[in-house]
C-alpha cells in the first residue's frame, strides 16, 4: 500500500499535464482509478478537453476557481464537487482568476488505450501506457485542419 497526503507542499518536477502551469502531484494509484492534486496559481489554467474513456470527479479543497463547461463559465468554490462524464458533455477546463491559489483534487478512471480532444486547440490525443510502433510509450498528437 502506497500513502501520500493532499496538503503537503511536494509537487512532481514532471511535465505540466494542464498545459498552464500548475502545479500537480500524482497521488497513489491501483489498476484502475487515480487522483492528482493541482494547485492553480493567479493566472493558471488547466486545457479545455474531454476524455473518450475517462470518467473524472474534481473536488475543490482550497480556493476557488473558474470552471468553464457545455453550459458555460461558473466559480467553483471549497467543497464543491463535479463530476465529468465521458464524452463532449464531460468537457472541462479550469482557471484562477483570483489572487490567491486553488487547490483542487482530480479523480478518475484510467483506461488505456484514452482518447482525449481539445476543441479549443483543435488537437485529439491517443495515449497508452503500451510502446507503439515509434518505440517509446504511445503518446499521439493530432492537429484538425482548420475550418475556413
């Protein structure tokens, strides 16, 4: 059995998964379902997108924090839970336009292989813990044609 806490100030030195510069760290995991912590700082944002096979369940521990959806923009606050669906309905993303930060954890599911778009970047992801034929863990980035 792996332990963590949410609260501690450790973060993980790897790659930024939001895309705009939060802080994150991996909580323990089993085979099927996972937790990260986020921290959002004034200005940080966390990508618009959606996952084809994950489902997720976002709890707001410290903060608050614009949470942008299908239906449109709303603050979330301390103690509030969301959860995201699978598909275009589940689509999410996440900034701080305050001056203090939020801390936020995020749960899910983990299928493998995931399909995850982000319609505002016009990109869709195919990502996998197996090696492709690239050699290395498969990991897909594919741009749409721009429309006009």
């Amino acid at each position: 059995m792996s332990e963590d806490n949410i609260f501690t100030a450790e973060w993980d030195e790897s790659e930024d998964w939001s895309g705009g510069g939060s802080k994150s760290k991996r909580l323990p995991r089993g085979d099927q379902l996972g937790a990260t912590v986020y921290e959002l700082g004034p200005g940080n944002f966390s990508v618009y997108h959606f996952h084809h096979a994950a489902e997720e369940l976002l709890v707001v521990l410290e903060g608050e924090m614009t949470m942008k959806t299908e239906e449109g923009e709303r603050l979330v606050r301390r103690g509030e839970v969301v959860v995201f669906p699978v598909g275009p309905a589940g689509a999410h993303g996440l900034r701080n336009d305050g001056d203090g930060t939020c801390r936020y954890l995020m749960a899910s599911t983990h299928p493998a292989p995931e399909v995850v778009e982000y319609p505002e970047l016009g990109q869709i992801t195919a990502q996998g813990p197996t090696r492709s034929q690239t050699g290395e863990r498969l990991w897909f980035i594919h741009d749409l044609p721009k429309e006009g």
